[in-house]
C-alpha cells in the first residue's frame, strides 16, 4: 500500500508541469551535446571491452586461441613471432 502511494505521488510531481523562469543560454545546448557524445563513446567503449572479453572466453573454452598467449602482460602476442625476432637481433 505505501509503494503504491509513494509511485502515485512520484508519477504526480513529474507529471505536473511548473513554469520554470529561468534563462538557458546558449552554452546549455553546447554542454547538452558534449553529455550526449561522452555518454555515446563512453557506451561504445564498455561494448568493445566486453565484447573482446566474451570472445576471449568463448575462444578459450573452445581451444581456439591459435598458439597465443592469453593471459599475462603478453595477451595476443606470439610467443614464436618473440623468439624469432631476438634470434635476429643478435
């Protein structure tokens, strides 16, 4: 019974319509925009990061890591492609 109140008095205060008087200056649109694409690439970010992450694991599970290392400051580096080139730098 009282969430029931509590939504009905939340719906009621949104829903009620002030007048505001207040001035929004340009700069308000400006800093609007930068919210919207920070938030967008933030978004695109964290779906990179998960997306690579799901795939790692899906890779592992499936023993599909194709000889590369993937765990460790080394992720995604060849170990071959690593002993080949200090063998040729000597």
């Amino acid at each position: 019974m009282k969430r029931s109140i509590t939504y009905a008095t939340c719906a009621m205060v949104c829903l009620i319509a002030m007048p505001a008087h207040a001035y929004v200056d340009p700069g308000t649109g400006s800093m609007a925009i930068q919210i919207i694409i920070g938030s967008i690439v933030a978004a695109a970010f964290m779906i990179k990061t998960y997306y690579y992450g799901l795939k790692r694991r899906i890779a592992r599970l499936f023993g599909r890591d194709g000889g590369y290392e993937v765990d460790g400051d080394s992720e995604g580096v060849n170990p071959q492609a690593i002993d080949e080139s200090s063998d040729t730098a000597k």
